[in-house]
C-alpha cells in the first residue's frame, strides 16, 4: 500500500532527518522523494510503501502531525489512490 507524504514549512536542519528517521523506524520505505525550497520554504513529497509496516495508515497520520507540529512545519499523509484521484485532469 502505497501513500503520498507532503511537507511543508519555513526551511531548518533536520526536517528530511526526522521525518526519515520516522518512516524507519515503523518500517515503512520510501520509494521516491522531491525537495526543493520556494521562497526560504521547505517542501517536500515522498510516496511510500506502507505494505511492510505493522502501523494503520491513520495512526501513521496523527503520529506524523505530531511530529510536524515539533518542527514547525505541516505534514499531510493521503492514501495514493485518493492522491491521484484528486489531480486528476
């Protein structure tokens, strides 16, 4: 099961560290990761792989607001299908 992580915020050290760092530690891979910075703002998507994580995709949510709310930055967490159903033209 796949899902699309978005985060967002003023840029600092550490916020690819943390949130990876996360991810690894519930056992969720990463399969593919953008960054960049708009405007001194950090933002950044990965789509993950959440197939070999014993964690409910929602718990993963409120543990991964959580943690963007720490760093000061918004993170939002939404299934694939329900990603690519919303940009679609």
């Amino acid at each position: 099961m796949n899902a699309i992580i978005t985060v967002v915020g003023s840029d600092k050290v550490g916020i690819i560290a943390r949130v990876s760092a996360f991810l690894a530690e519930r056992n969720i891979n990463i399969e593919d990761i953008s960054q960049t910075i708009l405007s001194g703002n950090f933002v950044m998507m990965m789509m993950v792989d959440l197939s070999s994580s014993t964690h409910a995709l929602e718990s993963v949510k409120v543990e991964l607001a959580e943690l963007g709310a720490a760093m000061n930055v918004s993170v939002s967490v939404m299934h694939e299908k329900v990603f690519s159903a919303m940009h679609r033209i």
